[in-house]
C-alpha cells in the first residue's frame, strides 16, 4: 500500500477531515508523553513523509516545517511524567492523544491512528498496527510529536545537563544509566519506570 492510498480512499468516500494520530515518548525513563494529530486538506500529498524513526533529525525538522505549513490543522497533546506515574504509560498515552484531537480547529470525520483504539473518543477511528508505514497522516503525526518532544527534552537539558536529554531524550542509553547511577534521578524522571522505581529521591 502507497503511504496516501488510505487517505485517498477515504477521501473519495466524502470524508473531508482525516486526522492523523501518533505518539512519541512511550519507552524513555524521563520527560512527558507526547501526541500529535494532523489533518490536511483533500487530495494533499507532501513527498517524503514516512514514519518519524526512519528519518534523520534534520529531516525530521524540514517536513516539520512543510507538515505544519500545509496542514489544514494540527494539534499537540502532552501528559507530564507525574501524570504518567500517577495513571500508567497506556492511559497517559491516549490522554495525550484525546488532547491532541482536541486542538484541532476543524472536527475530524474519521481518526487514523497508530497502533491501538483510543477509548472513549467519541468519534470514529481506524487503529492500524504500524500506520505510519501506511497512511501518511499518521506518519506525518509521528513526525510532528517526535520533533515537539526532541526540542522539550532539549529544553530540559539546561536544566539537567548531567543527563544528557538532548543526545538521549531520556532513554535508557547507556550514558543515562550511568548518569543516574551518579547523580539519581532528577524532577522529569518516571518513578514507576525501571532503574529509576527503586533509586533515591529526585533531585
């Protein structure tokens, strides 16, 4: 299946406002859960769009540009690493999701999304398993989440330079696991996520 035949199909159905859904930051040990969802106008296809970790950084930054400057709308849900404690990654990813939705400036018909159903949406949705290798709103979601998360972990790294957010985004890369081996871990790190459930207070 070409990354456009989903949409075209469903546009020559009279769906107007397909939206696109994806995630970023599920498996990282610190840092928020974030979630994309685009919608274009009918008929849009922007060349090289493909699923956010198959592409370089600076790739990922200049369809991030040509997504956000040819969408019809696109929203951006984000659920802190308190909250993902609080509920688990599963509820907190949907969360962000149904917030992502929710900043879309137009309702959409039909929601395509990554991976698994979102409950208790409300509206209609097609969950398909690795989307971003076939509808590219879905891939063009994954790449705005992915980019919006990088440059917040980014931010973060001023904060905490000893962990090495900008280069690991908070995953478990073997520097982050001997940075929280030395300095425990910090205000942004998951506390029900293993090393760091079982380490002493944040810092």
């Amino acid at each position: 299946m070409s990354l456009t035949r989903l949409e075209r199909d469903l546009w020559s159905k009279n769906f107007r406002f397909l939206a696109g859904v994806d995630e970023a930051g599920r498996g990282p040990l610190a840092g928020p859960v974030l979630a994309a969802a685009v919608v274009f106008k009918e008929g849009t296809v922007i060349e090289g769009v493909r699923d956010s970790k198959k592409l370089s950084p600076q790739k990922r930054e200049e369809l991030f540009e040509q997504i956000v400057n040819e969408c019809l709308s696109y929203g951006v849900g984000i659920v802190e690493h308190d909250v993902i404690d609080y509920v688990n990654i599963r509820c907190a990813t949907f969360t962000a999701m149904r917030l992502a939705i929710s900043e879309l400036s137009v309702v959409p018909d039909h929601v395509l999304v990554d991976g698994h159903a979102i409950p208790e949406l409300g509206l209609p949705q097609l969950a398909i398993i690795r989307g971003e290798d076939q509808s590219m709103s879905i891939a063009a979601a994954s790449i705005l989440a992915k980019v919006h998360r990088d440059r917040l972990m980014e931010l973060y790294d001023t904060a905490y330079p000893q962990y090495g957010f900008a280069r690991n985004k908070g995953y478990a890369t073997p520097q982050h696991l001997e940075a929280l081996l030395s300095h425990g871990p910090c205000r942004i790190h998951r506390r029900t996520f293993r090393p760091t459930r079982d380490m002493q207070q944040p810092r």
